[in-house]
C-alpha cells in the first residue's frame, strides 16, 4: 500500500472514531448482566467478567498439580504467579492419574487436590478448573485411563459406553471443584468442560448431546460458577457453555528457529470471531501461547524460551489487548515436569515450556515483562469496558506509517480513555520504525510528540499509548512512554512510565490554575516542557536508566527504560475476611529484588517478603505511616529516606555455599535387570496373551489374531515385556515383528539369552518392523523362546474427537518367522507389577514400568542391596542389556534458600545406543535416549530429594547394541542460588520398599 493511501486510512478511522464517540454521548449503554443464575458472585456481561459485582481482568496461567508432585510447592508458584499481577491459574485434572483402575478413583497423597485448591486462595490466585474428561495437554493418553483404550465406544462423543466410563471420575472431580468454588469461599471462579471440542472424525461431527451431558454432569456434581469451554480455535464450537472462549498458539512449536515468526502472525481476527460467536460474553482465550512444548530430538526448552521471549509477550499479548480481551489465560506460565509415564510420545520428561517460570521454578525474563503488563491493566479499570474502534484498519492507523499497524480501543461506557496499540506490519521484521501519532483526545486530535521529535518502533516490539487515562487523581492527557503501574501514596500519584533504553517519548498532564513545577529529583534525565492545550504540561524525555521528577505536589513521575521498569513490584497488603488475599487495592511499590512474593503492615512496620539472587537495591514507595520500619523477611532494613519521600535500603543476599555428593565417587551396587532372557527364568507368573478379538480400531495382523497389544492386558506404561514360546520346525532363519511404542520408542530381541537386535529408535517411527536374524539354525523340535523388550511413550492424544487415536496399541501389531510359518504356542506379556492394580499407591500408576528392577521395587528406598556387587553407571556394561544401579547420599541444603537441584548427564560421543530412567527416592524423574535428547539436566524437586538427610539414587541402563553401554557422566548440578521465603517444603511421603508377594 503507498503511504498517501495509508495516511487517507489513518484519518478514515480518526474520523469513524470521532463520529462513534459522539454518538456513544446520546446512546445509553445497554449492560447484559448475565449469570448462571445459580449465585450472584462471579458473573459477567459483554465486557468482563465480575467478582463480587466489581471488574476484573482475568490474567492467568496455566499450571498442572500433577506435574508437580511435591503437594508443598504448589504455594511458591501461585506466590510467584500473584506477584506478577496475575490473578488467576488454570489447571488440568488428568482422568487417568485419578482412576487408572475402571471405578477405582484416587484422589490420596500427590493426587490429592485439596492442597493445590489451599495453596491458591493463600496466595490470592483464582482458579478456572479443567477437569476434562479430555485434556489433551500432551500427557498421555491426552489424560485419558489406560483402560479406555479397551473401551467398546467411540470416546469424546455421547455413546454409551463412555458415558458410563466418565461417570464416576467426573461425579468426584465436580464434586470436590464445587467444594472449592468462591461460592463457599474457595478460589474456583470458572469451570472448564472437555477441551478443545472442535475437532471431529468424520463421519461424526459436533456432538451436542455429549457437550449437554457434561454440562448437565458438572452441574449435578454442584458446580454453580460460569462453565467455559476453549474451542481450539475461535470456530463457534460448544458455545452452549456460559462463557465461551478459544485457544491460540500463533508463534507455533518449532523451537529450533527461536528467532523466526511468521510475517502474518500476529492473529488480527479474533475480535471478529468473539463478535460472530459470543458477543454477550467477555472476549476470553482460555489458552494463549505461553510458551512451547518440545518433542524428543528437539531443540531444547531454552530455545522454546526465546520463540516466546519478552518480544514475543509484547507483541502478541499487546495485540491481544488490542482486541479487549478480557480474560486472558497463558498455557503454561509454570510447565513442570513429565516424571514418570506422564508424557505422550510427543515430549520428553521436562515440560518446561519455556515458560516465564522454569521448570526448576527460577524465572526467566519473560516474567518480568509479564510483570509489566499485568501490572498496568491491573490499575488500568477503564481497558475492561473498551471496544476495538478501527478492528478492520490497522494498517497505517494513526501514523500514516504502512510498516506499523495501530489498534485503537476504547472505552465505550467511561468514555474516556483510548489506549493505542503500536506494533509492526510485517511481524518478523527487524527494522525500526519511526512515527508520529495523531490521535483523538479530549482536547481534540493531537500529533504526538507535541515538542518536537518523532516516536520509534523497533522491530519485534509493541507498545500501548495511553490518551485520557486516570492515574489516581493524576489526569494524563496522552502518554506515549508506557505505564508500567501507578499508585497513590499519601495522597500522591506515583506513576512509573517506561520505554526501551534510549528512547523519546511524552507524557502530558493535565493541570488546573498554574503550570505546576516540574523538577528532576533524581536521576540526569533530561526534561523538555511544554504546555499543549493551556490545561496539559507536556514532558517529553528519554527513557534510559531512572529519573524521578515531581510535577507539582501531586504527581511523582519515574522515567525509568526497561531492565529499570522489570524491577517495580506493585503489591497490596491483605485486606479483610475469607478473601484477604486476593486484595488489589491501595498497592504499595517496591523496586528491587529477584522476587518480592506478598508484603503486609503492621503498627508502622511494612514487612516485605521475597526471595533474592544477589544484593538487592531496594527502593520502597509506601505510605510514611505504614513503612516507619521495613523489614525484608523478617529482618530490619537500614532505610534512607530520599528527598522525595519514598526509602532506599540494600539487603545482601545470604547464599550459603552447599557442597553436593559427587555421584562418580559414590558407592554404587549393582544387578542384572535382564533376568528373563536367561534359561531359568520362569514367566509362569506372567500374564498370557491369547485374546483374539479386540475392540480396537486397529486390527491385529498376528497369525490367528491373537491380540498382543499391552493396554488389553492392562498395562499402560513404562517398558513392557513380551515372551514368544515356539517350537521349531529348524526352517526359522529369523523372526520379524512391526512394534509400536510410540515417538522415540526403542525395542531389543533376544532368542533365549542371546541377542538378536534392537531397534534402537528415532524422532520419525512411532512402530518399526525389526527383522531379528537368529544367530544359528534352530533345531527341529525343540522349544525356544523369543524376549522383546520395548518402550512404552505414552499414548497418544486424542485431539480429533471420535477418532480413537488414543487407543493406538502399544505392543506387537504383527509378526511372523522367516524361512518357516511356525506358530507361536504361547505369548506372555508383563509390564508394570500388578498392571491395574499396580502396586505403590503413593508414587501412583504411572511412576513404575515393567522392567525386573521395578518389578521388584529396587528403584524404592529402604531396598537392601548390600548383597549386590559394586559397579557404577558410568563404567556401564558391556553387553546388551538391562542394568540397575543404587547409591544413596546425603544433602544438608540449610534452610532459607532455594537450591533448585537437576540429574545431569554429558553429551554421549560414544556411538552406542542407551536408554536410561532416573529414580530418586523411588520416583522416576528422568527418561534418557542418548541418541535421540535432547534433555540432559532433569531437574528433581526438593520434596522428591530430601534437602536435609538421605536420599537414594537409581538408575536404570538399558544397552541396546552389542558393545554395550555405560553414562558418559551422570552429577548433580546446582541450577540456581537463591535465598528464598518460600514455605517450608515438606517431603513428598511415599512408601519404601517392601517385599513384594507374587513379584516375578
Ligand atoms: C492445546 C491444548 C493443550 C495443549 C496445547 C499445546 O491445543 O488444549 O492441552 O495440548 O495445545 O501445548
């Protein structure tokens, strides 16, 4: 487009603008109060959602309890989420944790929701609960049971027999969310139905019985708060539920081109889609792209860090605003971790997304420049009754520049303030822009700078420019120098305005009488002044490092750039009653510091509680009378005063040195964890597998059918065992079998106890037909017997509705002997001890799979291994294999700090082929193919490690060629120093070792 063109656009929607508001003068607002009538504390109407009657933005993240198993750590997340601003958490339940056994629920221990529900409300976090059935959230199964996979019915859809499955699981689920709802002062506020109920295998399609039936199941178990639902893209699908919304993942999954966005990225129709489909109910993204996930052989999460860095944020998120999204939920701002079998084959054991906070719960950059935009629309009331003004003609609005795109929303029922979103036409462009802005304001269009100077955009950046905005008793004309936040103290406006370093930008205030008197307090900013309009002293500065300037008695201006504006924590002490927490008003501003969780006032003394990774400058903005004193946990600070009121103080970090063991020179037993290739291992115990018909979609392709797909057996996870018992015909030359395990799986053969091969996997085949050559001819009539050791991933999702595609099999899909057509007398199959009636309840169903050592519990504490020889994973063995390794260490991490602890291990040069799991203290915390990574730092929660006493460590090593395999390093990596307040972690209380009965 030639820029006349685009300047003729820019005033078309100044123009549309003006018009629109005069007529907003005569016409009344028309307010669609809607609840569901089944309580009066959250409801909503077409701008936001209402808690209590009174506004609010819903700013939440995405967290799941189940990938955090350590009950105690759930309270240091929500503080850490609270303290962005943020207000809300969304969270899965995952059916198939909860009922791994049909009709047999577990909601005991880590499955307990119960503290995941306490934890929120103490931190003042709100809960959108999403209970499924379906979750999809690349764990397996997409949070389906195993035993689903057996399951007569097409899943996702009203058909009967899973209706009758779901039954149980959502009566409880629902009932104990509704126990936990606002309404009975808990933090649940809105309740999700299935997830992303759009897509649909055909012949099926939508089924609205089935989205009643839920509805009609959530109500019955006592849910009276809006129930939602996020359709996977703004299609208008289940829009049945009170408040309907949508998902949205715009810069996608490709990790491995951090640095590259699509030129069309930025999503433009959303406000169209919510209008087309939901226009009674607040703009809402239940899902918005807060990182990604990353699949095995991927680049790794740092990569999926910089893909949905603070550029990223600012611009899609802004763009978002631009669009008066009013509920805004980011998947995830915690991703934890895929311990055990949590994962479908599409990930690997860190789910860390890349998320603002890691997976060791350190927080990235990401989260500061969250921190900026939550706190800014947390004190900015007037963005919840906005209207896109110009949806369809952005391109070149307001600046005439065709290579910036402007969104103008306004707030339609104040009728006052207009925030200008400013970002790049071309979203991947790297160019910086200048410009002018000319926008509508009380005192008419204005051409911002008004003194002189032009506006920058560099590229990947947006901004939000402010004209009519209220700061406190502070008018501001225009601003175009972000707000990162505003409060007023003692009767004073204290507003941090923020651009990149070395930018120019302008902020006017109205006054009444006299120009008031602007004078830098601190800092070397330089100010230029003007008066625009008779009634607005324009300031225009540039914002690099930190200069405070007053402007008359009322009004305190910090001109701070970015890395200054990260800094600023906008928190508000405990108000009154069963909500205290969740408290917004009158905040008080600290600068400084890794992390300030809460702070409160006491008789004069403000109490500040926070974590620190290095020694902090703080600067604290608080009413004189309530911060007399200042304490930052727990001790007093030495405080200067400034001479503008407000309080300096540093506080060093207490960073005591730890010394962790050196796993290499530990003591390490070890054991053979292959018995059941050798000749006098007896699979007696092992269930046999002869069912010759199956409801699976896939059909067996095994001689006579037999059914030889581990989930109709009852195992569902970790590594599975078959044995193939034959008798020869002396023809056999070898034995092929197409397998499937899923992503990244691996299997290895063994005729009796000799190796015949291994597939040893890749990121491309999900089943692979191996060919295993026997060694020598077989003799005639003699009885053999065939070991397959595979991978189980996970299993699939089930995205598409009635596709079935969870129920993809894990096991052998078909086989046959070459050079004779031999039968196989008896298939016997094992996975996990117990299968469905796995044995650890405390670890849960998914933590043990089916290999020897974990059959027999070796992985557990309190196993007696003294018995065993000496030998170290890292001198490994070497000959195909299974392998068990045990040491045991202590820690003495003192308390007061946060030592996030990971299992590292080294690239692997060698080129032998291994898989290796991590248990710590029992729980497995780390599945490892050398070959395929790219993980190499499982980090292991304190609560799982005993920070103060013993811990055991096992791994397993499972060498899939003929030389063998051996760690090339396995240590224990410090990944953070940080002294911290958060909560005492208890230890997560799981089960030690016992003799198992019947074990095999
Ligand atoms: C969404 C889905 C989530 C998760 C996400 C990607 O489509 O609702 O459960 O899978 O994609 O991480």
């Amino acid at each position: 487009m030639r820029l006349a063109s685009v300047g003729a656009l820019a005033l078309a929607a100044l123009t549309a603008t003006s018009a629109r508001r005069s007529s907003q003068k005569v016409q009344a607002i028309n307010f669609k109060r809607a609840s569901t009538g089944l309580q009066d504390v959250v409801t909503w109407d077409e701008y936001s959602l209402k808690i209590n009657g009174e506004r609010v933005f819903i700013f939440s993240g995405e967290v799941h309890p189940y990938r955090m198993p350590v009950q105690s750590l759930h309270l240091d997340i929500f503080q850490k989420i609270k303290s962005l601003g943020f207000n809300a958490v969304s969270f899965y339940v995952f059916w198939g944790l909860h009922e791994p056994k049909r009709g047999h629920l577990d909601f005991t221990g880590f499955r307990d929701l119960q503290p995941f529900f306490d934890a929120a409300r103490e931190a003042g976090i709100y809960l959108i609960a999403r209970p499924g059935p379906y979750i999809n959230a690349e764990t397996t199964g997409g949070g389906f049971p195993g035993w689903g996979t057996y399951d007569r019915d097409l899943w996702r859809t009203e058909n009967a027999t899973y209706y009758d499955a779901w039954q149980g699981y959502m009566a409880e689920v629902g009932a104990q969310i509704a126990k936990n709802e606002i309404t009975k002062g808990g933090p649940v506020i809105l309740v999700q139905s299935e997830n992303e109920y759009t897509g649909f295998q055909s012949p099926y399609k939508e089924d609205r019985v089935y989205e009643q039936q839920l509805l009609d199941a959530l109500h019955k178990a006592g849910i009276t708060v809006p129930i939602t639902t996020n359709d996977a893209s703004p299609g208008g699908h289940y829009t049945s539920v009170d408040i309907w919304g949508y998902d949205s993942y715009p810069n996608g999954f490709d990790c491995s081109h951090p640095y590259t966005w699509g030129s069309n990225s930025v999503p433009e129709s959303f406000w169209a889609s919510h209008m087309r489909y939901s226009p009674n109910v607040p703009n809402s993204i239940y899902e918005f792209q807060g990182g990604a996930f990353d699949g095995w052989g991927g680049s790794g999460y740092d990569t999926c860090g910089i893909l949905t860095g603070p550029e990223f944020e600012r611009v899609f998120y802004k763009n978002n605003f631009a669009q008066s999204t009013a509920t805004l939920n980011l998947y995830m701002i915690y991703g934890g971790t895929n311990w055990a079998g949590t994962a479908h084959p599409g990930v690997y054991t860190s789910y860390d997304y890349g998320s603002a906070i890691a997976e060791d719960r350190t927080l990235r950059e990401k989260y500061y420049e969250l921190k900026l935009q939550a706190n800014f629309l947390k004190q900015s009331p007037a963005y919840l009754t906005t209207r896109p003004q110009n949806p369809n003609a952005i391109l070149g609005a307001y600046t005439g520049n065709s290579a910036l795109k402007t969104s103008f929303i306004f707030d339609v029922v104040g009728k006052k303030t207009g925030f200008f979103i400013v970002r790049q036409s071309d979203a991947n462009s790297a160019a910086a822009q200048t410009y002018k802005l000319t926008v509508p304001t009380t005192v008419g269009n204005l051409t911002l700078p008004t003194l002189g100077g032009s506006l920058t955009l560099t590229g990947k950046d947006s901004k939000i420019h402010v004209v009519d905005y209220e700061a406190g008793g502070t008018s501001i004309l225009y601003s175009t120098g972000e707000i990162a936040t505003w409060a007023t103290i003692d009767g004073r406006d204290v507003i941090v305005l923020y651009g990149n370093k070395g930018e120019l930008h302008e902020t006017a205030i109205k006054f009444t009488g006299t120009t008031p008197k602007v004078q830098t307090v601190s800092g070397s900013g330089q100010i230029k002044q003007g008066v625009v309009s008779q009634t607005n002293l324009a300031l225009q500065y540039t914002t690099t490092g930190q200069t405070v300037v007053s402007v008359g008695a009322k009004t305190l201006l910090y001109i701070v750039d970015r890395a200054n504006a990260y800094e600023f924590w906008s928190l508000s002490p405990p108000g009154q009653g069963a909500l205290a927490a969740y408290n917004t008003k009158n905040p008080i501003l600290v600068k400084g510091g890794y992390l300030i969780r809460s702070l409160s006032t006491s008789s004069g003394t403000l109490s500040l509680v926070g974590d620190l990774n290095s020694t902090a400058s703080f600067e604290i903005i608080a009413p004189a009378a309530d911060s007399k004193k200042v304490t930052f946990n727990g001790q007093s600070l030495s405080l200067k005063k400034t001479s503008y009121g407000t309080l300096l103080a540093t506080k060093s970090a207490q960073l005591p040195s730890v010394s962790v063991p050196d796993l290499k020179s530990l003591t390490w037993k070890t054991s053979n964890s292959l018995p059941e290739v050798s000749s006098s291992y007896s699979d007696a115990s092992w269930k046999t597998a002869n069912k010759t018909s199956t409801y699976n979609p896939t059909k067996p392709r095994t001689p006579g059918g037999v059914v030889l797909y581990a989930g109709e057996y009852g195992y569902h996870t970790g590594n599975i065992l078959w044995r193939a018992h034959f008798t020869a015909s002396g023809g056999e030359t070898a034995f092929s079998a197409h397998i499937q395990g899923g992503f990244a799986f691996g299997h290895s053969a063994w005729l009796g106890d000799a190796f015949i091969g291994s597939w040893e996997g890749d990121v491309t085949h999900e089943s692979y037909n191996s060919t295993f050559n026997f060694p020598a001819a077989l003799q005639k009539g003699k009885e053999y017997v065939i070991t397959i050791l595979q991978d189980h991933m996970g299993y699939e999702e089930d995205w598409i509705a009635a596709s079935e595609t969870f129920k993809g099999p894990r096991g052998i899909l078909a086989y046959s002997f070459v050079g004779a057509s031999t039968n196989v007398t008896t298939w016997k199959v094992t996975g996990n001890l117990g299968g469905e009636d796995y044995v650890d309840n405390s670890r849960g169903p998914l933590n043990e799979g089916g290999l020897y050592a974990e059959r027999q519990g070796w992985h557990l504490p309190g196993f007696d291994d003294s018995k065993w020889k000496n030998g170290r994973p890292t001198d490994g063995i070497s000959a195909p294999g299974v392998q068990f390794y045990r040491t045991a260490f202590d820690l003495n991490v003192p308390s007061g700090v946060d030592y996030p602890l990971a299992l590292a291990v080294s690239n692997s040069t060698v080129n032998t082929h291994y898989r290796a799991q991590f248990y710590v203290n029992g729980w497995q915390f780390g599945k490892y193919v050398n070959s395929i990574g790219p993980q190499k730092s499982f980090p292991v929660p304190q609560g799982i490690l005993n920070y103060q006493g013993k811990n055991t460590l096992a791994v397993s090593l499972w060498a899939q060629d003929k030389a063998g395999a051996k760690l090339n390093d396995l240590h224990l990596e410090v990944r953070a120093k940080i002294e911290s307040s958060m909560a005492k972690v208890v230890n997560q209380q799981a089960s030690s070792w016992t003799k198992r009965d019947g074990a095999y």
